[in-house]
C-alpha cells in the first residue's frame, strides 16, 4: 500500500496526516504552509488525519511586501 505520511508542526505541538495513494504531493516539502482538516483517528498508534483536506499557504503575499 503506497501513502504519504506528513508531520505539520503549529508551534505547540506536531500532527500527523496519512495520505493514502500517494507517494508525494506537489507543493508540499518541508517547510510548506498548508492548513489540514479531517477527523481524528488513532489507526497507527498515535492520532492523526486520514485523508485530510488540505490548502496550500501562499506566504509571498506575507513577505514584506509594503506600499
């Protein structure tokens, strides 16, 4: 079974999401905002998102841009 596990880290604590099906997800890398949504579960031994929806973050409306 092919999936993806991401870890997203707010500040105060880690999450995990599996992503099932995928081997990768373009955009996301380390470092990449995104906001996650889904249902916790505790399938894998810790909580986590299955599935979760997701969106991207674009930070370079963030970076400093002044007028």
């Amino acid at each position: 079974m092919v999936y993806l596990d991401v870890l997203v880290d707010d500040g105060t604590g880690t999450l995990s999401c599996r992503f099932f099906g995928r081997p990768s997800i373009l955009g996301v890398a380390v470092g990449t905002r995104l906001h996650v949504q889904g249902r916790l579960t505790r399938p894998i031994g810790r909580e986590c998102l299955l599935n979760p929806d997701y969106e991207l973050v674009d930070t370079t409306l963030a970076s400093g841009a002044s007028s």
